[in-house]
C-alpha cells in the first residue's frame, strides 16, 4: 500500500474541511495538531481550497494534507501544484481517477456498489472512499458489499460521528473513516478553535478507547505471589485463576510470580487499536518494547510502553 495511505489507516480518521477563507488555514491546522490528529482533507467546495492548501503544506510541515471533492483533472492539478499529498473523490469518475494513476497521485474514488469497486480493482487501486457511508446502507451495506473483495479497504465518509466511529473503525475493511464533526464550518468560520482542538482530542479519545484493564503487582517468587493472591481473594471474594507467569485475583489484579517490569509491577491498558495507539504514542516521543509483543491466534495483542508511571510499567492491551 502506498505509504501516504499506510499513514492515513495509522490516523484512523480525516477531518473532511470546508474553508471559506484562506486566512482561516493555519489556524485550523494548528488546531489539528494541537488536537493530536495532524491531517486535512480540504474540500474544492469553496475558492479558498487551493491557497488554503497551498498555505498549510509551506507553513505546517507535520500535517498531512489532501484534497476533497475533486472533480476534475483540472482540480487535480491545482490541489497537486498547491503540495497536496492525496486527493480524494466523491465519486468514481474514470477521467479523474487514470490522470492520478498515470501520474502516481494518491487517489481514493468514491464508491457505494460492487460495480464501481470492481472498476477501482480493474485500475490497482486499493482504498477507496465509501461515499455517503449512511446515507447508502451504512456499516450493514459496507459489510456485504465488501465480503467478495479481500484486497479492498475502505475510507467511509458522510454521516459519520462520534457515536458510530468505533462501530465503522472496529471492521478489518476499514482503514480509517472521514469526518466533519470536529471542523465544522460555523466552528472555523467564528473563529473557535479551540472548540476544534477539544472536539478532535475527544474523536482520537473515542477512537482508541483507552481504558483500565488491571494492575500487575510483581513478587519475587511463585510463593509470594501466591499468599497475595490469595489474601486478596479471602478478603474480596476474588477468585484466583493460575497462569504460567502469574496470578490473577479477579479480573482487576494480576500478581506476577517474579520480578518483571516496572519497579513494583505494571498497569495494564486496553485500547480499540493496538496499533493505532502506538502510533499515536510516538507522536508523544513515547515508544514500545518490541521484544515484549505477544500475538495470539496471530494477532496482534499486548505490549510493554517504554515509560513508567510511580514505578508501574505500562502494558497495552488490545481489547
């Protein structure tokens, strides 16, 4: 897959944006970023798509821009010539979609049936946009749509929220999902980005999903390990389940029967999207022990962060 998409299936979701004015440009990218999710669709619905474009690639060298609603070859080449680094479709137009191959632009074309997907495949395209995602039958139709095709991912955009976010982002065909909630044209035309930057840490929230999974506590043999387990079953009732290199006390306390990471032991957090957090730690300067990976019926399943918290090391989980 082209790298450019690779980084978009990292970021799981495109703000899709409407810009009335160039000036508003930079402001909202900075919103973006500061919000944690350095990417942009800008849409060719208005005049200011092109200098908007233009103006974000030479000033904010981090955010990923593309643009949207490009209908024409001539679109194609301003949104190019202005730095745009993908372009986006609202439909399957054949004029548009072969100038972008033939000059190894990204393109994602729209489509909302299996005829029109079996053209993308005929083309070597491998993402496109399921567009307008609710409007044509929403994750139900996309399921059935996209069973007979293996190879295809899907970018579904148009009526997507924060309430049906995971839903989309949780079907292996998804690589990740477009978006206006958190860009509003009334929220960048009245000039409140701060509102941007809040409703974008709140999308990147929802998406990964972050939450407690239990506390590793580590012992320094299978004795000792053992007498804490089983105090705090006696006093909560918690039933104790033995593993191979631990103990568990209920679901909320895993005693390690010896010394592991973190001085005293870890703490375990689950996430939607094991690898969606990762990448989303690095771009904290956080970064992952890879010789603590473990997989499962060959999936990607728990690994150990590189940073401690009061001597707890942190294990990510995926759920």
């Amino acid at each position: 897959m082209n790298k450019i998409l690779e980084k978009i299936g990292e970021l799981g979701i495109i703000p899709v944006v409407k810009i009335e004015k160039p000036e508003d440009a930079l402001l909202l990218g900075r919103a973006l970023i500061d919000g944690g999710l350095p990417i942009a669709e800008i849409t060719f619905r208005t005049s200011a798509a092109e200098e908007s474009i233009k103006s974000l690639v030479r000033e904010l060298p981090t955010l990923l821009v593309g643009a949207g609603t490009v209908l024409t070859i001539e679109q194609v080449k301003k949104a190019v010539s202005a730095g745009a680094k993908f372009i986006v479709s609202p439909g399957f137009n054949p004029k548009v979609v072969d100038y972008c191959i033939e000059n190894n632009i990204p393109i994602t074309p729209g489509i909302n049936n299996p005829t029109q997907i079996e053209m993308v495949i005929e083309r070597g395209i491998e993402v496109v946009k399921y567009f307008p995602a609710e409007a044509s039958g929403g994750l139900s139709l996309l399921k059935s749509m996209s069973a007979p095709y293996n190879n295809i991912k899907f970018i579904p955009t148009g009526g997507i929220n924060q309430n049906n976010l995971c839903s989309y982002l949780s079907n292996n065909k998804v690589l990740a999902c477009g978006g206006s909630w958190m860009v509003k044209p009334e929220l960048i035309s009245s000039g409140n980005f701060t509102e941007i930057t809040r409703l974008t840490k709140d999308a990147i929230s929802t998406m990964l999903g972050f939450e407690f999974a239990h506390l590793g506590i580590n012992k320094e043999n299978e004795d000792k390990a053992l007498n804490s387990a089983s105090l705090l079953s006696h006093l909560f009732y918690f039933p104790i389940k033995e593993g191979t290199s631990s103990i568990f006390a209920g679901p909320g306390f895993e005693i390690m029967k010896n010394q592991y990471l973190g001085k005293h032991g870890h703490i375990a957090i689950a996430t939607n999207d094991i690898h969606r957090a990762i990448a989303y730690l690095k771009k904290k300067d956080i970064s992952v022990l890879p010789e603590t990976a473990k997989e499962k019926d060959g999936k990607f399943k728990a690994i150990y962060v590189a940073q401690e918290v009061s001597g707890f090391a942190i294990h990510l989980l995926q759920k």
